[in-house]
C-alpha cells in the first residue's frame, strides 16, 4: 500500500481558499500542522526556503506575501551567477543580487549564494580569459568582488556548481572551462579562495543527478563520494554539500536503501547536507491533473521520508514556488503546450498536493 494512502485527502481534498491561506492562517483541518512551510521545518530544526528572483518578488504580490509565509531561507535563481554580475571584465551588475539581499535582509531570510564557478553561467569574456591565460586571478578577482560584497549575509556558498561527469572523464569531473585551465585542482582551489573571503560562511559544492537507481546515477553517486573524500582528506575547506534533487517521474521508483548510504557517507564525512533545488519533472502530462498532482506529491513524500530521517540534513530548498515560474517550463514542454507541475504552487498561488506533501514530511520528520 502506498505510504501515502492514509494521507489521500490531505494531499488532494484540500483546495484552500485564500483566506485560509493567509498569514498566520487557521490550521488545514483535520491536522495539526503549522500553517507555513518554514514552521513546519523548524519543528525539526530544520529549515525551508525556495529559489527567487528579485524582479518578480517585486511585480507580483502574491508572489512575495507566499515566499513570505513559506520561506526562511532564500537562493538567488540566477542573480549572483558570475554571467548575470559581471557582463564584462570591467563592469558589474550587482542591482539585482543586492536587491535580492536587501530583501532577505529586510525579511530575516537567510540567503545561499549560488553559485561562483559554474561554467553554464561563466561569461564569454571569463572563459576566453580562462581559456587563453589559466590565470588563476581571473577566478580571484571574481571571488573578491562577489564572496566580499556578501560576506556578512550569505550564510552557505554553493563555491561550485556541478563539477560531476557521468561519463567516464578525467577523475570524473566534467572536463568544464575550469578543468581545463587549472586541471582536477580547480575545485580546492575554489574552496581556499572562497575561505579567504569568507572567513565565516559554510562552504559547499552542489550537484545534482543522486536520486535514482540507474547505472548514470550510480556512477554519479560514487564519483561524488571520491571527490568529497579527496577533498575532506587535503583538508579543503569544505563544510556542506547541496544535493539539488530534480526529481523526475520517469526515474523511479525512489528506493531508500539506494539514498540512505549515499547520505550517510556523505555525513560521516562531517559534511551537512541541504536539499537545493528540489522540484519534479512530469513526463506523462495525459493523465487527469489530479492524478499528475497526486504522482508529484507521492514523489516528493517518498524523497523526503527518506532524506529527512539523516540528522544531516539542515534543510529543504525548492527551485522555486509556483509552476508558472519554473524552469521546468522549458521549450520542449512548452512546444507541446504541456505545462509542468512540479512545485507546490499552481500559477495562482493555490497550494497543490505537493505543498501538503512537503508540508506533512517537514512538520513529521524527526528532530
Ligand atoms: O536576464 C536575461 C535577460 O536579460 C535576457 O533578455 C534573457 C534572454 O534569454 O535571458 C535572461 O537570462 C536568463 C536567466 O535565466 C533569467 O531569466 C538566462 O538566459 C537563462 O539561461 C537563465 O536560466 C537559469 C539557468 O539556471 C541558468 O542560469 C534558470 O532560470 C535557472 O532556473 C537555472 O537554475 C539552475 C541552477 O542554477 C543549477 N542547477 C540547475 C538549475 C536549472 O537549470
């Protein structure tokens, strides 16, 4: 039987109203949860926050009065990638990231810096730089102007962004801009610089790709181990590990006895551990939308259940709130006029099976 059969109406009966969403809001009935995603972790000690950017916090009201409730933790979903900071060499662009800021700031959020050296979002003028010179001050200078203008505010850096090669590449990092120019060092090297900015933060590296039981991720989750081992045993400074969990429905299923090992090496490294950008990716959009919902609930319960019984891990970011912002919304999807449900928000703002979902697994999970 599913696990989530009992919980059937909390998952899908529930279609709340916008009053009973508001703030501090009556209880959802028939449980005894606190009406807020970040409650509902705090009960663990744990927290929960989403990924965002400033420019639609601003235009949408509803948008921010929902991260408000939910939210304790904020990520920049692209605001602080060196392409969206600095468009040149000689020109930064630091508006929207300490919009961004001002608004944890003002709010009490705490805030992960994402991410400085992901080599999807190095500008073109870095990697030529990169490129011709492997001059470690192009990486330096970044890392000061970045790492420094945040350092009393970002509590974790994502220091590097998904350094993974599935394929059988050198050591098993992807052979990226960064590779080439500074060979398997890169990521050390990545975690000293960040040090010597940011005396106080958390260091992590994060990565997606853990989740499922297929020989890609298999090869991924060992690969990952080898390196946290190699760099915990040189002594780098490293804190955390964000595991991103882009769960997909054509995966599964989801096996604990795959996941729980894969964490608890991971801590016995005395590494924590957050969950980064969690979302789900639907792949049969036929189906009625009330079953989609339920499949996407059912998912992100099953992964929870698992993940938040490790002491280790400290908390739970989604890749955003609301289906309509997600970057799940891709052009493939789009071109066959599908539309992705994979967050706990629909488009307007009304909580689907996956918040109820969330909200159960952080408020039971165990301190
Ligand atoms: O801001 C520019 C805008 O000026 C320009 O007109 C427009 C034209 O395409 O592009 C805009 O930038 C886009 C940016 O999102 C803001 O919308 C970039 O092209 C686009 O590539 C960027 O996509 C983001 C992507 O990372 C690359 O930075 C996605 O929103 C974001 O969800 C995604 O997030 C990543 C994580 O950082 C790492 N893990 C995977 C995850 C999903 O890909």
């Amino acid at each position: 039987m599913s696990r989530l059969a009992g919980r059937r109406e909390v998952l899908t009966g529930l279609a709340l109203t916008p009053a009973a969403l508001a703030w501090p809001g009556p209880r959802a009935k028939g449980t005894d949860l606190p009406a807020s995603l970040a409650r509902a972790a705090a009960r663990s000690g744990r927290y929960f926050g989403a990924a965002a950017r400033i420019d639609q916090l601003r235009a949408e009201e509803a948008l921010r009065r929902t991260f408000l409730r939910d939210c304790a933790w904020v990520t920049p979903e692209v605001h602080m990638k060196w392409d969206a900071l600095a468009p040149s060499p000689h020109q930064f662009a630091f508006e929207a990231a300490d919009g961004l800021a001002s608004f944890a700031k003002d709010h009490g959020l705490k805030l992960r810096g994402h991410a400085l050296l992901w080599d999807p979002s190095t500008p073109v003028w870095a990697k030529s730089a990169l490129a011709e010179g492997r001059d470690w001050a192009v990486v330096s200078r970044h890392f000061a102007a970045v790492v420094g203008r945040y350092r009393e505010q970002v509590d974790t850096w994502d220091v590097v962004n998904e350094p993974i090669d599935a394929g059988a590449g050198p050591r098993s990092l992807k052979p990226n801009v960064f590779f080439q120019a500074f060979g398997p060092d890169y990521i050390a090297r990545a975690l000293q610089e960040a040090r010597r900015h940011a005396p106080r933060a958390r260091l992590a590296i994060n990565e997606y790709g853990f989740d499922y039981d297929n020989p890609v991720e298999r090869r991924r989750r060992a690969a990952f181990l080898r390196l946290l081992h190699d760099l915990k045993s040189r002594g780098a400074p490293l804190d955390a590990v964000g595991l991103q969990a882009h769960l997909d429905l054509g995966k599964g299923p989801l096996k604990a006895e795959i996941i729980s090992p894969f964490l608890q090496r991971i801590a016995d490294l005395g590494l924590k551990i957050a969950i980064t950008e969690l979302d789900v990716r639907e792949r049969d959009f036929r189906l009625p939308l009330a079953e989609r919902d339920r499949r996407v609930a059912e998912e992100v319960r099953a992964y929870l259940d698992i993940v938040l019984a490790h002491p280790a891990v400290e908390g739970v970011t989604t890749w955003g709130l609301t289906d309509r912002l997600s970057w799940l919304q891709d052009q493939e999807t789009a071109a066959r006029g599908d539309h992705n449900r994979g967050l706990p928000y629909d488009g307007q703002f009304r909580p689907k099976p996956m918040y109820w979902a969330l909200r159960a697994a952080l408020a039971g999970a165990v301190a």
